[in-house]
C-alpha cells in the first residue's frame, strides 16, 4: 500500500515549505514595487517643496504671506491639539460618548488582557476552559527595513 504517515507528513512538509518560499518570492516583489511607489511619491513631494522654495526665495512678498500662513496653520495645530485634549479629559471624568454639531467623542472601556502565556498552561489543567477563548482575525502591517546605519 502507500508510505507510512511519517512519510506523508514529510511530503506535507515540503509542499508547505515549497508553497511558503513561492509566497515570499510573490510578495517580497510586490513589497519591493510598493516601496519604489513610495519613494516615487516622496520625490515628486521633494520636488513640489523645490519649486515652492524657489519661488518664495524668488519673491519676497510671497514669503512673507506664506510664512503668515505657515504661523497660522501652527496656531490651529496647538489650539486644536488642546481642544482635544479637553474633551478627551472631559469624556473620562463622565465615562460616556458625548455628540457635538460635527465631530462625537466615543467613550470605550479599556480593553481587558490577560497573560497569554499563563492561561494556555491552565487550559492544559482545565481543558472545559478553552471553549471561552476567542482569537481575532490576523492582521497584517507594512513597514520599512531599517538599514544597518538606524536608516529606513
């Protein structure tokens, strides 16, 4: 008849290993093509900022608006930033989501965690605890390689 099942599982193994080194070369080109479109990006928003220098050096008239508007976006930044910082005090002190005109401030309870580790040892002992455990979906984050130098 056929091989043995250690034999099988060896053939599983492969094709698993196979199968895992066709997705890296996959999507360590789709990674590779993501950040050149990335630094495409960066260096069209490096050229735009070149532009707009030279031609703020070129005319100071225009400088000078654009440094007054440069202050009063920074105004916006900070008066924002404490705004909401207010209303985030405000919304813990009464532990309730509050609705303004526009924007609403959503009060969530904190989440509760728990030592992983520990709890998989107890589940060993108490097997009719496992069906209380519920995992989240896997999620994926894309982020840049930081080069021997601390550089990304």
């Amino acid at each position: 008849m056929g091989g043995s099942r250690k034999e099988g599982e060896m053939m599983t193994e492969k094709k698993a290993e196979k199968l895992l080194e066709v997705v890296n070369k996959k999507v360590g080109k789709l990674l590779d093509q993501l950040a050149g479109f990335r630094q495409a990006r960066q260096g069209s928003t490096n050229e735009i900022n070149d532009v707009i220098n030279q031609a703020l050096r070129n005319c100071p008239d225009l400088k000078n608006r654009y440094d007054e508007l440069q202050e009063g976006i920074k105004f916006f930044v900070e008066t924002e930033s404490e705004l909401t910082s207010q209303v985030q005090e405000e919304v813990l002190r009464v532990a309730a989501s509050i609705k303004g005109g526009w924007l609403q401030a959503v009060y969530s309870e904190g989440k509760t965690t728990w030592d992983t580790k520990l709890l998989e040892g107890y589940l060993i002992a108490h097997p009719e605890l496992a069906a209380l455990k519920k995992e989240g979906k896997p999620s994926v984050s894309i982020r840049e390689i930081k080069n021997q130098q601390g550089e990304s």
